[in-house]
C-alpha cells in the first residue's frame, strides 16, 4: 500500500487538491490545527484520528468521514478500515480531498500565533487561505533564511540587525580604514585582507604618524605665536592702565590751620605739581593749597 493518496491530474476533469483549492498552511505539515488559532472554533471540522481542526482535509469516498490529510496517511499504513468505525474495507485510491470543508476552513478567521523569541507574539489575523503568504512573507516572527545567504536561520523581525552585526557577508570597513584603507570586505575575508595588505597598512602607518607630527609642530609653533601675544598685550595693558591712572580726574585733600579745604580739582599728574611745585611755601602745603580756587 503506498503511503501518499494518489493527486488528480489538474486540467482534466479531476477535482482539484486542497493545496489547489486554498493555498494554506502554517509551516507544519503533521496534524491539525490548535484550536486558538482560530478567532471562532468552527463547527464539525475536527479529525476524528487527532482530535485537532482539520488540516488539509481528506474523505472517503463510502463514509464521507473527513480527517487531517496527514493523519490518513500514517492510519492507512497500517489499517485498512474508517478510523470513525465504518464497516467494511476501504480503499485508497477512494480518498480525497474535501473540498467543501477546505473551502469553509479557508474563510475562517484565525490568529497567526507565531511567538517572538523573548516574549510577544504575532498580532496578524485574517483568513485561513492568507495565513500562508502571511508566515512565508511578512510575519515578523517567522523564521527565515538570512537575505544574504550565510545560512543562518532567525526570525523575519531580526533580520536587519543581524545584517548590520553579525551577517558574515556584510561587507564591513578595514580596521585601517581611519589610515586611509578603503576596502569594504565581508568578514570571512578580512582575515585574508589583513593578510594580503599588510604591507600597504604599514605605509599607511607611516605617512599617518608623519601627518601627526607635521600637525603637533604646527600646533606648537601657534603655540608660541600666541604666548608671545600675550606678552604684548600684557605690557600694552600696563601702559594702559597707568596712563588712565595718570589722567583720570583727581582733587586735593589738603586743609590750612583754619580747618579751610583745598578746592584744587585736576588730573592725577596735575595733582602732584600742585602739591610739590616751586611755589609752595612750606613743606606742609596747607596754605598755597587753601589759595588754589
């Protein structure tokens, strides 16, 4: 007895395959459907051999008893009778597919239920027929062969930060590519790279470390430039501030005997003739003082 059912020929009057008729799955191929994929549990589609919602559903031809496609299989190979008890022998080439009940089965809502690796999962709802384009193409939470062929295996939803980190096949920059290097190698070259370039990374060294030491004298010669100015600028703020002091308004502070104040008022340099000039006549100042009006 063969283990598969033998599939109509398409386009000649034969009925159409399961596969032919919706186009779902949900990437296992053994057993039915858990019920909580589904929004609403529809009624009497569930396999009689499994217990679960019908997954690619076949019949008899004699019962019209319908099961999983694949739990038909496994009974088959080793019993030759309805699993729901009906008498007598069945034959294999009277199973097929029921197409009402797939139909049925294909405008269900159900729930995509793929999970994310640290917690979460798919928000996706939407018919039975779309659950597959929906897992095989835009599901975050699918897994997935890497884009660029390195052979890893991870869900859709990490698939650009595995590109970006960890992907063999990125290309990613040279280590001396801050030297000068320009070349953008996936990483299981960039040993050969190194290998292969070693010599070329060394004059980039060089003509770097060169460049550094032509820019430190430059700095240091701006260096020296700039304390030499300020030097000038310090002795041109000395001058400065005395020349303001020598010419900033001053009065005398001078008093004679008779308690009478000196009312000179001038700049600081006049101040010091007018205290220590000719035509004073004692040392004490108070009275060519009191005379100044």
């Amino acid at each position: 007895m063969a283990s598969r059912f033998p599939r109509p020929v398409p386009g000649e009057g034969a009925p159409r395959t399961q596969g032919e008729q919706v186009g779902y799955d949900d990437g296992q191929e053994e057993g039915g459907y858990e019920e909580e994929m589904f929004v609403n549990v529809p009624d009497q589609c569930k396999c009689g051999i499994c217990h679960l919602i019908l997954r690619d559903p076949h019949m008899f031809d004699q019962c019209q008893h319908t099961f999983c496609g694949s739990c038909l299989r496994r009974w088959l190979r080793k019993n030759n009778k309805c699993p729901s008890g009906h008498n007598g022998t069945v034959e294999q080439d009277k199973v097929r597919p029921n197409l009402f009940v797939a139909d049925r089965l294909a405008n269900t809502k159900v729930n995509c239920l793929k999970k994310r690796e640290r917690g979460g999962r798919c928000e996706w709802k939407g018919d039975l027929s779309e659950l597959k384009t929906h897992q095989r193409h835009t599901c975050l939470f699918s897994d997935t062969a890497c884009e660029q062929e390195c052979g890893a295996i991870l869900q859709r939803g990490l698939m650009q930060m595995h590109i970006n980190d960890v992907c063999t096949r990125t290309p990613r920059p040279c280590p001396f590519q801050p030297l000068a290097c320009r070349d953008m190698l996936p990483q299981r070259e960039m040993a050969t790279h190194m290998k292969t370039s070693g010599i070329q990374h060394i004059d980039f060294l060089k003509t770097t470390v060169l460049q550094q030491q032509t820019t430190v004298l430059q700095q240091q010669a701006q260096m020296q430039l700039m304390q030499e100015q300020i030097v000038v600028l310090q002795r041109t703020l000395k001058e400065r501030t005395g020349y303001h002091f020598k010419y900033q308004k001053s009065h005398c502070v001078q008093t004679s005997d008779s308690n009478t104040t000196c009312r000179y008022r001038g700049i600081s340099h006049g101040l010091y003739l007018h205290l220590t000039g000719p035509l004073l006549e004692d040392l004490q100042l108070s009275l060519q003082c009191s005379e100044v009006t």
